[in-house]
C-alpha cells in the first residue's frame, strides 16, 4: 500500500486547518518548503504497525508509553512558525516517534532531539539512521535542561506541554532565534506559545493558539 491518498487528504487537512486558524496564528499559507517537507516524509512508518492504516488521520495518535505522534496540522504549523533556513540549527524536545525531527531534518542544518524515555528515544534513533536521516541526533535526558553542548540554537520546538517557558531553554536561544512550544498545566487548557528573540537579546512572547499535548514531565 502506498498511501498517496491519504497523504493527499493530510495535505487538505493541513491546509483547511491552516485556513480555520489563520486569524490567530497570521498564517495564511504555510512555506512550501514545510508542505513539501509534509509530503515527503512517510509519516506511516512511525506509527506502530497496526496504526499505519490511521497515520494520515487529521488528530493525534497513540505511539505508546501514554505518548502521542501529533496531528499533521500542528507538526506543519509548528514547523512553520520556526523559520528555519538550511544553516539553522535546531533542538526538539520529546522525540517520541522521531516524525517531527524527520520533518524538521528536511529544512535545517542539523537537528537535535531529547526524549527521556530510553525505549523511545533508541527506537526512534535507529528509526531515522535506518530511513537514512542523517543529520538528526537525539539523546536520552531531561528536555527542561535542554542541550548545553550544541546550544545556541536558531529554532527550538517543544512537542510536550510544560508549565512555563523552561528557563535553560530560553538561555540557549540564540539572537534571531525562534521557539515553539505549548504552555499549560495537563488535561487543562494549553497555549501554543511563539518565543522571539531579537539581536539584542530581548524576547516577546505570543500566544497563538488553543493546543493539547501530553505533559513535558520534570525529572527530579
Ligand atoms: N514529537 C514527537 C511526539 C511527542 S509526544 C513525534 O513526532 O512523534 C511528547 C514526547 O515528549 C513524549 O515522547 C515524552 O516522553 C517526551 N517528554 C516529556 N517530557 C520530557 C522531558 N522533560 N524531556 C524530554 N522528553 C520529554
């Protein structure tokens, strides 16, 4: 099966959502690099086997250990909003499947991924070195501390909801850089947040629009 239709309907999907939110995000259209990006990533082979046939439905889906893969929309949305150029270096906190990183390895230098489930941090690293993405390394650690070695980073994407902006984060944005990341408390009502940085160093933050995501959890 080779899933070009429902690749397709994601690809409507997206944009209907795009359409429906484009007064709270400002977006009318998203890059057509991203909708590329979207396209070429074969998003069924990071779900679980028995999901393959549901990868392109426009929601999130179960991937295991209480996770979630995102919706397209907000993969593509979320992509979007960080402006990445091929000589941005990026950091993704909570690999999960790897989909997102896949996505985000088509448009940026090199991206860097944390996810502090071991299982799911190995599986989706031999995932993406398999399907030949190479310019993705993902680690096992706690995403509040972010990644200090490789920081600074021009864009950084959080795909787990955390109670505030994390402070380690923020200091390894670079000036001119961009972060996305979805703030709130579980099961309760969640911003996505766009963080920005300018060249002096100030930051302004935005909220955009109304998003659930499994919890950023804190390891103490
Ligand atoms: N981006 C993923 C989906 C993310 S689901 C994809 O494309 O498939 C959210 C992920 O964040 C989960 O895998 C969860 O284990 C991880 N996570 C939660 N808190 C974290 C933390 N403090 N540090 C790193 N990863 C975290």
């Amino acid at each position: 099966m080779t899933f070009e239709r429902e690749r397709e309907q994601m690809i409507a999907d997206i944009e209907s959502g795009v359409a429906f939110t484009r007064t709270m995000t400002g977006r009318n259209h998203l890059d057509p690099r991203v909708m590329k990006a979207m396209r070429l990533v074969p998003r069924e082979d990071f779900v679980p086997t028995n999901m393959r046939g549901s990868a392109f439905r426009d929601g999130a889906l179960p991937v295991g250990h209480g996770q979630t893969i995102s919706q397209p929309y907000i993969v593509a949305l979320m992509t979007d909003l960080l402006e990445l150029t091929d000589t941005s270096i990026v950091l993704e906190i909570g690999t999960g499947t790897g989909y997102q990183a896949a996505i985000l390895s088509q448009l940026a230098r090199q991206v860097y991924s944390i996810e502090r489930i071991a299982e799911l941090a190995r599986t989706a690293q031999r995932r993406l070195s398999d399907m030949g993405y190479q310019n993705v390394e993902t680690r096992c650690s706690d995403g509040y501390l972010g990644w200090p070695e490789k920081a600074p980073f021009d864009g950084i994407i959080v795909t787990a909801a955390a109670p505030e902006v994390p402070p380690a984060l923020l200091a390894q944005l670079k000036p001119g850089g961009r972060m996305v990341i979805p703030i709130g408390l579980p099961y309760s009502r969640q911003e996505l947040v766009l963080v920005t940085r300018d060249l002096q160093g100030e930051t302004d933050t935005r909220d955009l629009l109304g998003v659930a995501f499994v919890p950023m959890v804190e390891d103490t």
